[in-house]
C-alpha cells in the first residue's frame, strides 16, 4: 500500500467517525425531551380550544411562556423546601416552624404570580377566551392523567 493511498483511507476513515460523531452529537441534542414534548402537546391543545386571533396569540404565548419560567422557578424552590421538611424528626422546633413558614411563602409566591398572570390574560383577551385558557389547561391535565394511568 502506498503512503498517498493509505492518507487517503486514513483520512476517509478518521472524516467517516468524526461525521459519525457530529451527526449522533446533533441528533442527540435535538430530540426534545418529555416535558418538551408534553409542552408542545398542551400549547397545541390551547391553540385549538381558544382558538386566538394571530394578535391575540402574538401577545398572549410570551406572557404565558413567561408565566411558565416563573412558575417553574418557585415551585423548584417549594420542591427543595419540602425536602427540607422531610428531615423533621433530625430538626429543631425553630428549624421547623422557619421551613413551614418558608413553604407558606413561596406558596404565596406562586399564588400571587398567578394572579398577576390571570390580570395580565385579561388584558389582552376577553373574559370568555381567559376562561377557555382555564378550561383547557384542567381537561388537558385530565387528559394527560387518563393516558399516563392507561400505560
């Protein structure tokens, strides 16, 4: 075998796993994950249910991804307090009445985002489409609920 034929295959071969690579890489990194997918899904179910004017939906999914950022944060924040909460029995009474308390506050905290983003909906659609975004928000829930129980 001579040296400009084995650069060739050395070269086909090392460009064949780097393209192998940076294909799986890519693809790896593209498939959505479950709560992506479950996202999607209720964003679609919205759509259909509401069906929003372009303006309407041109407002109103920033608002609601903002809300959803939001909404997210606090209830990580209330899932790591109740982790806390687990470890009563190794706690203070001080210890404890602060977590309780805490887990009080960002339950306040979520309710209150709520409001706002409930006030903020009203701004921009009628009180009958706000309803419909509640309506559809629980029958997707239960929907969800139904097919997670059926597998």
């Amino acid at each position: 075998m001579s040296a400009s034929t084995f650069f060739l295959s050395w070269f086909r071969l090392t460009a064949a796993v780097f393209l192998f690579s940076f294909v799986f890489v890519c693809c790896a990194q593209a498939q959505p994950s479950s709560k992506d997918k479950i996202e999607a899904l209720k964003a679609a179910f919205i759509n259909k249910n509401i069906d929003f004017t372009a303006a309407e939906a041109q407002a109103f999914w920033p608002l609601y991804n903002d809300f959803q950022a939001k909404r997210e944060a606090l209830k990580k924040e209330l899932s790591l307090s109740r982790t806390s909460i687990a470890t009563i029995n190794a706690s203070s009474e001080k210890d404890v009445a602060a977590l309780l308390d805490g887990d009080f506050v960002l339950r306040q905290k979520e309710l209150d985002l709520q409001k706002d983003f409930h006030k903020k909906m009203l701004l921009l659609l009628s009180v009958k489409k706000v309803a419909l975004y509640y309506k559809s928000e629980e029958e997707f829930k239960k929907a969800l609920l139904n097919q997670l129980k059926d597998k």
